[in-house]
C-alpha cells in the first residue's frame, strides 16, 4: 500500500468509519421489512433515520437523547445520511496440529446515502486488511455502491454493487449458509435487483453479472429469487433459490429459511440449503448446508445465543463433511458499539477427526 | 282386559316421560331462559392491539397491561341467546415492551392524560346454538360494538369465540378500527409511518353469576 493510502486508511481508523450490518434478529421486535432500518433493500450498510434512532430505543442497553446520530451529534441535511463501521476480530484457533491467533481489521468504512426524490444513490469507501497479503495487507475498496429507484412506495429497483439477496442476510459471513457455500465477504457483485414488497411479504429477484470489471476474482453470475412471508408479528419464514456459475462450475441452491421471534426476548435463525454443483469435466455433487441460531437477550441490549452448522457438499463424500457447535455473547451498551464474542467446537472431515476449538471476540464500531 | 300390573307399567312409563320432560324443561331453563352475568373487575383478561407500517413493514403491538386493580370495570349479560353490556378498559397501562415508544404512544397519540379510557359497548351479538353455562362452545360468529377511544365514539364489527365449563366463561372479541376515526394522528417516527388500521384482540375469562330474575316476587 503507498503512503497515501495508508494515510488515508489511518485516517478512516481514527474516524471509527463502520457500515452497520443488517441484524435479522430484530424482527423479534416485529421489525419486518429490512428497509424500516436500511438503505439497502435487503438490509445492512447505511441506517435510515428510523434505524438510527432504534439503535438507541431497543437495540443497545443505555442511550441518550441524540446520541445515535452520526458522529454523535452531526446532522447532515436531510437528503443526506452518513454513516460507517469499524469492525475488527480477534481469532483463535487450536487442533491437534497448532494453535495460532490473530487480530484482523476486518472494515472501516465510510458510507452516504443520497435522497432526491425516489432515487437514492448509496456508496462506501473503505479499508480492509488482507492477511495473506503478507507486508501490505491493507487495500482500499468500496464494498457496496448502488442507485436505487422507488416508483411506488411497493417497488423498489436497485443497481449496483451489493449482495444478491438469499436466504438470511445476516453480518456473520462465515457461517455455512455463507462460507459453506462460497459467499463469504468480498463477494459482492455487480446486480439488477427488483423488489415487490407487500404487507405480508416481500420477494427479490436479483440478476447477478458477477465482477465484469474484476475476472481475476471469477465470482458467479446468474440469477437468485428469495420471497419471504411476515407469519405473524415478529416472525418471517421464506425460501430462496439461486442458479449461476462460472469459469468452473454451474449451480442451484435452493432452500427454506425461517426468522422466528418466539417473544421480544428470543429468536431462532434457521436456514437449510441444498446445492446441485456441476463442475467442468467433473461429476456432479449434490450436498446441502444448515445454520441455526437461537438468542435469548436477557436484558436490553445483552445476548447469548447457541449456534449449529452444517456442512456436507457431497452427500457422496464423507469427506465433504463439516460440522460445529457454538455458544456466544453479543452486547450493545451504547449505541455505536457491539462487543461480541463466540467460541465454537467443530470438525472437519477432511482435516481430521478430532473437534478443534475456533473462538473469536468481534469489537463493532458504528457511527 | 286391562291388569293392574298393566296400568301401573303405563303410569311408570308415563312417570318417565314426564320427569325426562322436566329434565329438559330445566334444561332449557338453565341455559335460555335465564340471564347469566359476568363481572369483569374479577375477570382475567388479555387485551392487545397490533399495527403495521408499510411499504416499511414494522409491527407495533402490545397488550394493555393488568395492574394491582383490574383495567376492566362493567359487566357482560347473556340472556335469551344474544350476549349485551359494556366494557371499560383503562389505557394507562397501555405497553408495547418499547419504552419510548410506549411514552410517545400515550403522550402524542392516546393522549392517556386526556382520554384514560376506552369503552366498549356490545350492541349486537347472537350467540349460535343453545348456551349453557356449564358446557358451550361457539367460534368465530360475528358482532357489532360501539368503541369509545380518544373521545370519538365509532362502531366497530368483528367476530367472537365463546366458550364455558363448569360456570366459568371464555370470551374473546377480534376486531379492526381505524384510529384516523378517532381523531388520533398517523403514529410516524423518524420518517416511519405506520397504518392507521389497528386490529385489537380482547379477553376475558371468568365465572358466570346467574342474574338476579326480575320476575322474582319480592320477599
């Protein structure tokens, strides 16, 4: 990374700049739509005024009159809404073969969003570190940039760069439901994306033209359609299914999930995927994979929760099995500020048969 | 030729008819002919209210909660199959489980210090089937009301389940009403505005007090 660049993601750093995520655990709270707190259609990145001020009302334990606002106390004219995250994690790691940790910046973002009308023009810039990439792990990016179009208060078209919409839409990306099936973060892409949403429903169907501008990275192209229907007053259950490719493979997933807030105090998170993978000159392979997670906030703000996942690409394959389960804590004492911290046995077939132990602590600034 | 063994098998017979009769006379006495009523400062009772937002689908919903004292105060009569009376609920304890939410609710919307309660008055309601009090069930059949909220006084229709055991009765009203009819503004917050359909669900159970009769001679 030069000089400047490194200025400027010091810079970024010391301003805290975040991209808040989208947390579906709020429909416990009958918060329906994603849209009541995101830009974003399919929720995370930038908070809409009401997002914003409900990160003070129910999301965090203690909060005071204006502090949720950007930066604390800036108002922005009213076309205008900022915001940001700095995000990073501390790993941990230990098998039978080694034991490692490792501290990542996994974000620091900078994000606005631009009102005129029934357009809305959204865009982040941002740094993230790349470990692998040894000295220089720094690189500049801007994760999600699109112009969306709302002709109706029930239609909403949105272009650009962002995350197809499937399944949960939840920040953790490594869980199986992401990871497990190759959209783990940096996976954005170039879509299409048209949204009906309804009273006790809302549908996507998202074109995705993969990375055009990028064929180092290969990423998918092909199409995804989620619907998800409101059951009730703090529930959603829904289905998706995606089929694309590219260079190496083609593919559908498909699969039910469902958004289950039992009382203002406990959610369950559950989603099951199958996949049918043809790869090039290969045989196919038909696996699935799961997630499931229940949290139980204990007071306003504090959460535990369990999590199970699950993953076999080829039912064919012993060896394409993986599993794990976890407990963690996740708190939000202020608006602005996540703690959360997780710690998971799990197993990979193909690594070895013992469980090894994978724990990470999550700090999550948001402006 | 008539026998005396004869005659008293027919008075037998004609001892069984008439006590069954009687039977079923005081059958039909019990549940149609007699009024049954229904306090409801001694009822259990659950009271809740859903609302939505849209095209940003939010749910806001919440229960008016019981207090040391009951919320509720009137009485409800069933007499010749038709259900009547009022119900008076104190709104003050009106909780979504969100507390700004709950202050902005009752400040700028219920306006609770102004209007501490609504009223309920059920002005249509035949109950299908035959009641009785110690065993009935009839689900979903409709009624017509009278709802006094925030000082505006509008009708409302819905249906009702009813149920009984043993004296005990199980009543619940499902309904929509449209607060703009009230004169109650469109609750918005920070830009999100909700509907103003709320569909509320009111129930009660308690026992079943057979009412004084009015043809009674006095002592």
């Amino acid at each position: 990374m030069n000089p400047c660049l490194r200025k400027f993601a010091s810079l970024l750093l010391f301003l805290g700049c975040f991209q808040l995520h989208g947390y579906p655990e709020m429909v416990r709270h009958g918060y329906l739509s994603c849209t009541a707190c995101h830009f974003n259609a399919n929720g995370g990145g930038i908070l809409t005024p009401f997002g914003r001020a409900i990160s003070g009302d129910v999301l965090s334990t203690w909060s005071s009159e204006g502090e949720t606002k950007f930066l604390y106390g800036v108002s922005p004219p009213e076309w205008l809404n900022l915001g940001g995250d700095l995000r990073t994690v501390q790993i941990y790691q230990k098998n039978a073969a080694f034991t490692k940790g490792r501290f990542i910046l996994m974000q620091a973002d900078l994000e606005a969003a631009a009102q005129l009308e029934k357009w809305t023009l959204v865009a982040s810039l941002g740094v993230q570190q790349v470990p692998e990439k040894g000295m220089d792990p720094f690189e500049v990016l801007s994760r999600r940039f699109y112009l969306s179009y709302r002709p109706a208060p029930q239609w909403i078209v949105q272009a650009g760069k962002f995350n197809q919409a499937f399944g949960i839409n939840t920040p953790d990306h490594v869980i199986s439901t992401k990871r497990g099936l190759g959209w783990d973060e940096g996976t954005e892409t170039l879509n299409l994306q048209g949204v009906l949403l309804n009273k006790h429903f809302d549908t996507f169907l998202t074109l995705n033209f993969g990375r055009p501008d990028d064929a180092s990275l290969d990423l998918e192209k092909g199409i995804a359609l989620r619907g998800r229907y409101y059951a009730g007053k703090r529930a959603r259950v829904g289905a998706s299914y995606f089929f694309g490719g590219n260079g190496q493979f083609s593919r559908h997933v498909y699969g039910p999930f469902a958004e289950i807030g039992f009382a203002k105090e406990i959610v369950l998170l559950l989603e099951i995927d199958l996949q049918n993978k043809h790869p090039v000159n290969q045989l196919s392979q038909f696996g699935g994979v799961n997630y499931a997670k229940l949290d139980y906030e204990w007071l306003q703000g504090l959460h535990t929760y369990v999590t199970q996942e699950y993953v076999k690409l080829d039912f064919n394959d012993p060896n394409s099995l993986s599993y794990s389960f976890g407990i963690g804590a996740q708190f939000f004492p202020r608006p602005h500020l996540e703690i959360n911290a997780s710690w998971q046995k799990r197993k990979k077939i193909s690594v070895s048969n013992d469980f090894e132990d994978f724990a990470w602590v999550m700090l999550h600034f948001y402006l | 030729m008539d026998t005396g063994g004869g005659k008293s098998l027919r008075i037998k017979i004609a001892l069984i008819i008439l006590s069954s009769l009687f039977f079923h006379l005081e059958i039909f006495a019990d549940s149609n002919s007699e009024s049954w009523l229904v306090d409801l400062s001694t009822c259990e009772h659950q009271v809740e209210f859903e609302l939505r937002g849209f095209p940003d689908v939010i749910s806001v919903f919440g229960s008016v909660k019981k207090k040391q004292e009951s919320i509720l105060k009137g009485q409800l009569e069933i007499a010749n199959g038709s259900l009547s009376g009022a119900v008076e609920i104190g709104l003050e304890t009106t909780e979504t489980g969100i507390a700004k939410q709950d202050l902005l609710m009752k400040k700028n919307y219920l306006e609770t210090d102004k209007w501490k309660t609504a009223r309920f008055t059920v002005s249509k309601v035949t109950i299908p089937g035959t009641f009785s009090p110690s065993q009935f069930s009839a689900k979903t059949f409709t009624f017509e009301g009278i709802l006094l909220l925030h000082g505006a006084t509008r009708k409302v229709s819905g249906t009702a389940d009813l149920q009984t055991e043993d004296q005990i009765i199980s009543l619940r009203f499902l309904f929509d009403t449209d607060m703009t009819d009230y004169g109650i503004a469109l609750p918005q917050y920070f830009g999100m505005k909700l509907d103003g359909n709320v569909q509320v669900t009111a129930g009660i159970k308690g026992k079943l007090q057979r009412s004084p009769n009015k043809n009674e001679p006095m002592p």
